[in-house]
C-alpha cells in the first residue's frame, strides 16, 4: 500500500463501496461495533489457531503472519471497544471458539476470504450506518480497520501463492491501526502515518 499525501479516509478515496451481494446485517452503530469485536475476536482465534498449525506444519514464516495479523485484530478490538464502552461502559468483550485448522494453504485462503468479506461488506457497510449517524468516532475506527483488512488479504495472498519459496523477512505491524508491512523497505504506515520505529516486528 502506497503512503498518499494525506492518510486514506472515504473522503478522499474509492474504495469504500459496499459489494452488491452484501452479507453484512446493518444495525445501529452501536450493534455494528459490537457486531464488528465479533467479527474480530472470531478471526484473532482463528488465526492463533491456524498460527500453531503453520508451525506444525513446518512454514515457520506464516506462522508468524498469522501470530501478527490476530495482533492486528486485537488493536482493532480495543479500538471498537473503546468506542462501544463510551455509550454502555458495562459491556463485555465477547470470546470465540477456536475453529478447525486445515492445511497451511487453506488456512490461508480463509484468512483472505474473511479480510475480503470485511474490507468489502461488513466495514464499509459500517462506515455508512455511522456516517448517516454522524458518530465519527465509529467511522474513523471502521475506516482503519477496513484499510488494515484489505492489506492482510494481501499478505494472505502472497504468502498463498509464495507458500513453497519462504524468506526471511518479517512482519512490521503497526500498534495503532493494525497495517501489517512485509520486509523493512518502509518509512510509516500508509493508513496512519506512524513512524516505523514504532512497529512490532513478527
Ligand atoms: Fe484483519
Ligand atoms: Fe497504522
């Protein structure tokens, strides 16, 4: 993902549209953001799930794609439950249940499918509902969330179609928005513009 001169918003891009098909059940704001830790906290399982698979399946890099994109999804809880917690502080974070692994390039395919379903449907859908409702707030922590999924559909991706030619690079993840860059050929992030000194490596 290229750094643009000002950080992504639906402002000033687009890609924000919701699919045709969607499958995204748009409540209010506040049940989308709950619907949202869900979604998240179901893919932070899985993908600590098919973290430990990747290890035992011996592709040791993607294990540790796995292990930083479920980071990813619990910054992107925390955001949205800081949202959530303003309008009923007594709500509870919600668990999920581990899901089945399979082999290593399923999981993968999986773990894109599930990032693709987000970028294109359930965020943008969000944003919308949260736009109409005039809670910035929700809109701002959609927004980087939805730009974040779209970028961990693409490390999925490439590292399906790379899955036999492993490297040594590492996973850089950004701790405020959940962007994951692979390699260190990078100065911030393109979502948030946080410095680099300031990521995770995985
Ligand atoms: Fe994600
Ligand atoms: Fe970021």
């Amino acid at each position: 993902m290229k750094v643009r001169a000002q950080a992504p918003s639906i402002k000033n891009s687009t890609n924000f549209n919701v699919v045709a098909d969607s499958k995204t059940a748009v409540g209010t704001t506040l049940e989308n953001l709950k619907a949202a830790i869900a979604g998240e906290t179901g893919a932070y399982t899985k993908y600590m799930t098919f973290a430990n698979a990747a290890k035992e399946q011996g592709y040791d890099q993607i294990a540790r794609l796995f292990t930083a994109t479920a980071a990813a999804e619990l910054i992107h809880i925390d955001l949205e439950y800081a949202v959530v917690a303003e309008m009923e502080p007594n709500y509870q974070k919600p668990t999920a249940a581990a899901p089945l692994a399979y082999a290593c390039d399923l999981n993968l395919i999986s773990g894109a499918n599930g990032e693709i379903y987000e970028a294109s449907d359930m965020y943008p859908a969000f944003i919308k509902k949260a736009q109409e409702e005039g809670n910035l707030k929700a809109v701002n922590v959609f927004t980087r969330a939805k730009l974040a999924e779209a970028v961990h559909a693409e490390r999925y991706l490439a590292a399906y179609n790379d899955i036999d030619a492993p490297d040594d690079d590492k996973f850089h993840l950004c701790p405020i928005c959940g962007y994951i860059h692979k390699g260190e050929d990078f100065e911030k992030c393109p979502i948030c513009f946080r410095p680099k000194a300031t990521f995770t490596a995985y």
